[in-house]
C-alpha cells in the first residue's frame, strides 16, 4: 500500500477522531467559556500523561517490532506477549499510584478538589486505555490502515454520543467524563474488529515475559515516555505561567488556537504514524530510507502548508464555529502558530528515523533539550510580547528543532552509506 492509499484510509479514522474532539471543545466553551476550555486543556493533558504511563509507552516499539517480524511468527509470539503483560503491569501499577493523589490533581489542574471522583475513574479505567492502545498498535504494525480506519470511526461515533448525553446529563462535568468513558468505548470495538483479522492468533493474548523482547521494548519505552510526557507535562507549565501572568480567559485563547491547530495536524502525524513509522523501521538500506524521507515530503508539505493557508484566511469563521464569539481576541494569534506547524512538520518527518532505528539516547537527550527550551522561550517572549509572545515561542523552537534533525539524518544517511 503506497502513501496516497495509506493516507486516504487514514484521513478518515482522523477525521472521526477529530470530529469527536471537537464536539468536546465545542461542548465545554458552550458551558464554560474560555476559562473551561483552559481548564479542558489541563485535564487532556493530565490523561495524555497518565495514559502513556499507564501502556508502558511501548505503543511506538510495538509498531516497530510486528513491521519486523511480522513474518516470524516465533519472535512475534514472544513480543507480543511480553508488550501485552509489559503494558498491563504497568497500567496496574500507575492506576494505584495515581487513586490517592485525586484530590490533589484535581485541585491543582482544575482548581476543584470537587472533580477528585473524575481522576479516580479515570485512574481505574488506565487498564481499558492500555488494552485499547496495545490493540491499536499491533494492528498498525500490520499496516491494516482499513481496520484502523474502521476502529477510530465507530469508536469516535460512540464516543460523541456519549459525550451529548453525559453533558445534557452533568454539563461541564460530564463531557469531561466523557472522555474518559469514550475511550473505553474504542476497546468495544477494537477488539472484535482486531479478532476478525487474518493475522490475529489467539497466542498474541498470552502474557509472558521474555528477557530480550521486554529489554527491546524498554528502550522504546524511554523514548515514547519522553516524546509523550513533555509536551502535556510542558503545556501544563505554559498554562500556568500565562493563567499567572496573563490570567485564565488569556489561556483560553491560546487553547483555542493550539486546539485548532492540534486537530488539522492530526491528519499529517496519523499519516507518519501509520505509514512512515512501520516503514523507516522494516528498511535498513540508506537509499530506501533517503527515498522514504523525501516521498514524505513531497506529499505531506504541501499539504500542510494548503491546510495552514486554508486555516489562516478561515481563522474567524471557524473560531465561532468551533468555540464562540467570545473567542475573537484569539484570531490575532494563528498566524505565528500556523507557521510553526508548518516547520514542526518539516522536522517531525525527519526526527521519526530517530524513533524508528532507536536512537535511544540522541532521541531522550533532543526531547528534553527542546522541551525545556520551548518553555524557556515561552516565558522570555510573553514577557516581551504577552500572549503571542507564546506562539512565537512555539514557532522559533521547532525552527531550531528543524535544524537539528536534518544534522542527524544527513549523518545517518552518510554513516551508512560508508
């Protein structure tokens, strides 16, 4: 399957994915305003965290692994059952950790100790969100983008109406529940669709662990840790340091643009993940992999560069249309953000050869060198320019992050080939 087909496919499971997000946003500014839809944000960003902790954040070694021995079915066995026992110790272990620390979490992320109940179900519910992502993950390590496609439709359709219902039902408390139940509602349908595959063999069920798959998958765990934990747990400082500085509607504002831009990009990093990821990690050839890399972007740059134009000249209609009028003051921030994303896309294609040959220790090292310089850089420019002193931040970071991955991969490219 080439990209167009592979991206196609994976346009629509993104676009169920989005919509579903953005009938939650659109929900929480109706009840709550910008203030809610900052809060909303600190709350997406805490299951981000505990999410991730919670798989053992091995989803990205699992793609890497069945692409590999997709064909070995004694290697898979033995991977398959150490991912799926390494992610349910520790989605145990992090429920455990975070049920005592509810009222704290909810006190400091949503300024409400009343919503500690909230982050007890969802520490409860860490099991379901590990067992749906490890499901997810080996179905895209097949490259079966259809039956992916098919799970993030039927998966967001139920999620939505869950959503309608519990907002009617409990308002702002409810739609943030919501997400929490919804994902539950993706292993409903994932597993079924996972059983009726071709490739799916009851032992991928087994729980082993085996010494040279679980080290093998450790070292992705670091990586995908540290990809997967920064930016919510850095996000989380950026809302705190504007709602100090600036005050909570002014976060609500930057949630807006970043929630805009977040959602159009998702069909671009979907499309690295489902087809880039498991591709770079089954090629070893220097050639192959230079050619995969400048396929990426001749297709996915002007993609992203119509869809931030798109989004520019749109921006007002579509901040009343997926928040409210209230929302106007954000208009004047997409235009720093939308040319970050341009970059940050640039240099994502480039960073996921880091991923995909486990360049363990550059990849840990640049993740946290970039994290704290994007906050860094936060707090210099909104003390200089105020709140889109924060999209500046954002857009002069992955400029430096640019530049830095196309160093590594000109001497990847050059060390292998000699």
């Amino acid at each position: 399957m080439n990209i167009a087909r592979a991206g196609a496919w994976s346009a629509i499971g993104t676009a169920a994915r989005l919509g579903a997000a953005l009938v939650t946003v659109k929900l929480v500014a109706w009840l709550a305003g910008p203030a809610g839809v900052g809060r909303l944000g600190q709350f997406m960003s805490l299951m981000s965290v505990l999410a991730v902790f919670a798989g053992g954040g091995i989803n990205a070694g699992i793609v890497k692994y069945v692409a590999e021995y997709r064909d070995d079915p004694e290697r898979l066995s033995r991977l398959l059952a150490s991912a799926l026992g390494y992610a349910i110790a520790a989605s145990c272990v992090m429920g455990c950790v975070a049920l005592p620390f509810s009222r704290p979490l909810a006190t400091w992320l949503l300024g409400d100790p009343g919503y500690d109940g909230l982050i007890r179900i969802l520490a409860v519910a860490l099991i379901g969100i590990a067992l749906v992502n490890y499901v997810l993950a080996v179905i895209n390590g097949f490259m079966d983008v259809r039956r992916l496609a098919f799970i993030q439709v039927a998966g967001s359709i139920l999620s939505v109406a869950l959503a309608l219902c519990l907002a009617h039902a409990f308002g702002l408390y409810g739609a943030l529940l919501a997400l929490v139940l919804g994902q539950l509602f993706w292993l409903l349908v994932g597993l079924p669709a996972w059983w009726r595959s071709p490739y799916f063999n009851t032992r991928m069920l087994r729980v082993r662990f085996d010494a040279t798959m679980t080290r093998r998958l450790a070292a992705f765990s670091i990586m995908s840790l540290t990809s997967a934990l920064l930016p919510p747990l850095v996000n989380i400082a950026v809302r705190d340091h504007l709602a100090a500085s600036l005050g909570w509607e002014q976060v609500g504002y930057w949630q807006a643009v970043t929630r805009v831009s977040d959602a159009y990009l998702l069909f671009i990093t979907t499309a690295i993940n489902v087809y880039y990821l498991p591709r770079l990690a089954a090629t070893s050839d220097p050639g192959a992999i230079g050619h995969e890399l400048r396929q990426a972007w001749r297709w996915l740059m002007p993609a992203v560069v119509v869809m931030a134009l798109g989004i520019y000249l749109l921006r007002d209609a579509i901040t009343r249309l997926l928040f409210s009028g209230g929302f106007a003051a954000a208009n004047d921030l997409y235009a720093p953000q939308l040319a970050g994303d341009v970059v940050k896309i640039a240099a994502f294609v480039m960073s996921y050869l880091m991923l995909a040959k486990a360049m363990t220790r550059l990849y840990v090292v640049s993740e946290c060198v970039f994290a704290t310089s994007y906050l860094v850089l936060v707090y210099l420019c909104s003390a200089r320019f105020g709140l889109i002193g924060a999209m500046y931040a954002f857009a002069i970071n992955y400029l430096a992050y640019f530049a830095f991955n196309a160093v590594v991969v000109r001497r990847f490219l050059g060390g292998a080939a000699r």
